[in-house]
C-alpha cells in the first residue's frame, strides 16, 4: 500500500489534514460515531460516495489508526467498521466543525440528501449546553424516521439510528424545522420546550431537567 500524500509541514493542523483531511473522511467518523457499522450501512448513509472512494476512506482510516475492521460473531458473522479512541476523539472537531458550518447551510436545496440521524450531533451539542449536569438515553422523534442520543456518554457511540435500545430517559418529539433552529442556535431547547415546539416525555432526570430548564 502506498504511502499517503502528506503536507510536509511541521505542524498539528497539518499533520490532521494530512490524517482526516480527504474528501469524505470527517463523514465517515460522523456515520461511526453511531457505533460499528457494515460498509453497506456506510454506503446508504453517505449518499454521493463511490465504492471505490469509501473503501479507500477506511483502509486509510485503518493505517491511521482512526477505525478497525473485524467479523462479529455468529449468527451475524459480517465485517463491521467502528472508531477507536483516537477516532472517537473527533468528536468535538465535528462538533466544532458543524456550528461553524450552520450559517452556510441556509433551506435545503432540492438535491440535498438528508438522514434523520444526520441531526444527532448538532441536536448532542445543544443538549449538552442546556446545563442542567444531567446525562441519559434520549430518542428523537422526526418526520424523517427516528434516532436517539447518549447525551454525557464517555466511552462507546454517542447517538445511533433508530429508537432508543431500552427505556429512554427522554423522549423528544419535534419537527425538522424546530430542530433545525436549534442547531443553528436561533432557539434553545429549554425556549423550544417552554414554547411547545418540543414535546418532552420520560420519567429520568434528564427529561425533568429539560422540563424545568
């Protein structure tokens, strides 16, 4: 295998580029964030990527040290991608990196794919500012389908698509327009429950911090 084109540079930001700065490869750690995952899941969920370019991604994102592959046990028995820590540790640059995009993302254009659980990080970051020091399994209702988040999580994935494995501490219902104010910041959660937008349910902590906030 080649050796990757780098930089050349003596810097941090530079050796980052060098490691996620590709085309597609921040995407590919927002879809592992979710935890592991078959490169088909990889593909439905990266509308726009050729099978030549996401395996490339990952094999290069192995050589990193950013994921692994391995073979889950039977009766699955398929190979799965998932981020090691140095990947996982992305986080907050995706974080980071999507508040600093929302101004640009404006109304949906008509050749704009979208996942319901494309909401997740940015949706994670506001939950974790409402400050209320309370963490828990919350889903997240959509007209787009279904996900949840791990709002606090340390190590492990910190949303998944889907609804919640388990008893939810928080059940969130909302329409995309509200979420998308919230991602933006134009809206709060705490302003967006007082308000009506957000329908909150759930016994746990975290949901009655959300409706006291």
């Amino acid at each position: 295998m080649s050796p990757r084109r780098s930089y050349d540079q003596y810097c941090s930001a530079a050796r980052a580029l060098d490691a996620v700065g590709d085309r597609w490869t921040l995407l590919i750690v927002r879809e592992l964030l979710a935890g592991p995952r078959r490169y088909t899941d990889l593909h439905a969920d990266l509308p726009g990527v050729s099978t030549d370019v996401l395996a490339s991604r990952l094999k290069d994102m192995e050589r990193e040290g950013l994921a692994t592959r391995r073979r889950l046990p039977p009766p699955g028995a398929a190979y799965v991608y998932e981020l090691t820590g140095r990947g996982r540790a992305l986080l907050p640059v995706l974080q980071a990196l999507g508040a600093w995009g929302q101004a640009a993302l404006g109304e949906r254009r008509p050749t704009d794919a979208v996942r319901a659980h494309w909401f997740a990080l940015p949706l994670l970051r506001a939950l974790d500012a409402v400050g209320a020091g309370e963490g828990g399994l919350v889903e997240v209702r959509l007209e787009e389908g279904l996900f949840h988040l791990y709002v606090g999580a340390g190590d492990g994935p910190v949303y998944g698509d889907g609804p919640a494995p388990g008893e939810p501490d928080a059940t969130l219902v909302l329409d995309t327009g509200t979420c998308t104010a919230i991602g933006h910041g134009e809206v709060t959660v705490a302003a967006a429950v007082r308000d009506g937008r957000v329908a909150v349910s759930g016994d746990g902590a975290l949901a009655k911090a959300l409706r006291e906030a």
